[in-house]
C-alpha cells in the first residue's frame, strides 16, 4: 500500500528523520511509535505531502508520490488525521462532516447548496459518517461542546469524506481518558474489518499499540529502531532501554 524508502528530513541541523524506511502492507493496522520528538510526525508529514524529504522515495499503490502535493495524494486515496485536532470547533458536528463531503463531492466552492439527487446523495454520506464513528446523536452540537474523543472521532470521520484506501492518523488518542480511547481503538478496529481500509497510526499508549496493531515501527531520535510484530518488538531489548520497559510489555 505505502512504502516509504530511505527517509531523511532535516531541520537546520536537526536530523528530525534520518534514513528511515517503512513498508505498510495493505488490510494491515500499522502503528509508529517512539519517544516524543522522535520524528513521527515528521515521517508523517513526509508520506502525505505536508513536507518533500530530502532524500528517499515514497510509493503509495504503485505510484511515485515523492514529489506529489498533499491535496493529490488524498485525491488518490490517503486520508489524515492531526496530532493537533483540525476540526472546526464553531461548526456542528453535521457541518464539520458535510464540509469534507461536499468538498469531496467538489461543491465546496458552489455559491448555492446542491439540489436534488446530489444534496440526497451529500446527506446520505454524512449520515453514513456519522453513523460510522457513532455521532448521529451529536450531530447538532458545535464540536466544541465535545469530549475530546467525539472530537477526534468527527475528525476521523472527516478523513473518511474523501474515501481513503489508507488512513493516517497521528495520535488519534493523546490526552484522552481510558473509556474514549476504547471508543476510538473499536472505530479504528472497525476501519480495517468494516471498510477494508489500511491503518497506519502515531500512538504513545502501549496497551493501545500492542492490542490494535499487527505491525509496529519504532523510530528513536530520527532513526529506525526496530520493526516488527507486537510481540517481537515488546521482546526487542533496544525498544526496552530506548522507550518502553514499562510494566505494560512485562505482560505481554
Ligand atoms: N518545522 C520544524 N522546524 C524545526 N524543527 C522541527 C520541525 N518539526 C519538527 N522539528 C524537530 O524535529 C524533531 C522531530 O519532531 P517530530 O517529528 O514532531 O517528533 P514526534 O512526532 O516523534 O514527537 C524534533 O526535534 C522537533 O523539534
Ligand atoms: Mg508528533
């Protein structure tokens, strides 16, 4: 689906993502951890087009995406999601999601409201959406008046508007408390088993990590540390010392 090859993003001297490859397998729930200012963000930016890498190639279904803008890589099927949430926090959760799908649809910039079989077809996908991350009954409240993990799903369902085959998210579940990180850990599951999609996710919650995802990345300090499945990296003695040896892997 996604291979990111040899990877490097410099920030004056800062080598934020230093060499750094990663192959995301298609119907896979993939996750990069690492500790903060490890570059994850920065990788992240670099696969969806918010940065061009300094050096290293990036493929998405084939294709060269390298240089490609971010706005054509969505149009080619990679959604995202922000570390800092991108929701419009004075718009209901019906008018954030409607946004995404009338974009999508490109009636974004129409002066007068689609008619017809087009508004039945935009109000039967925002339904859907809605429907999806479980929001139908906020629908009419400004995202605002949110818990965080309403919000974080409404901007999940603002990536799907534009109808990914890969999803990005970059800490869909920082600061949340324990009850809405299930509630976003079961729509995440619910990506891949419902909608067929392929995940690839920034988290720092282990217990998340090691329970959704079938592949892990570990960057450090800009550099790949380690890959491979739950199990492998909660064994991997440099992932301990750099990272984690948190009580979370004495159980796994
Ligand atoms: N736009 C930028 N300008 C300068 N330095 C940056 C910029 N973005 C990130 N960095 C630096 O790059 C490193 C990696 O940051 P980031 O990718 O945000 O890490 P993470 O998401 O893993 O916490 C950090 O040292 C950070 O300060
Ligand atoms: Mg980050």
């Amino acid at each position: 689906m996604l291979e990111a090859t040899d990877i490097t993003k410099a920030f004056g001297g800062v080598r934020a993502v230093d060499n750094v490859s990663v192959a995301v397998r298609e119907g896979t729930i993939h996750a990069l951890i690492g500790p903060n200012g490890a570059g994850k963000t920065t990788f992240f930016n670099a696969i969806s087009g918010f940065t061009f890498p300094d050096h290293g190639r990036v493929t998405f279904r084939g294709t060269d995406v390298t240089r490609t803008l971010n706005w054509r890589r969505i149009v080619m099927g990679m959604g995202r999601t922000f570390q800092t949430p991108s929701v419009f926090p004075e718009l209901t959760v019906d008018e954030n999601i409607r946004l995404g799908v009338r974009a999508h649809a490109k009636q974004a910039f129409q002066l007068r409201a689609p008619r017809g079989a087009a508004a039945a077809a935009v109000d039967a996908r925002v339904d859907e959406l809605l429907g999806f991350v479980n929001l139908a009954a906020h629908r009419g409240r400004l995202v605002a008046e949110l818990a965080h993990g309403s919000q974080r799903l409404c901007e999940i369902a603002m990536s799907l508007s534009t109808e990914p085959v890969l999803v990005l998210l970059d800490e869909p579940m920082a600061g949340l408390a324990e009850a809405e990180t299930d509630r976003i850990m079961a729509v995440i599951r619910d990506l891949r088993q419902r909608l067929g999609l392929t995940v690839f996710f920034v988290e720092h919650n282990m217990r998340v990590v090691l329970a959704l995802a079938d592949r892990i990345t570990v960057l450090d300090r800009g550099k790949l540390l380690a890959e491979g499945s739950p199990q492998e990296i909660a064994r991997d003695d440099a992932v301990r010392r750099a990272y984690l040896g948190s009580e979370v892997l004495e159980r796994v």
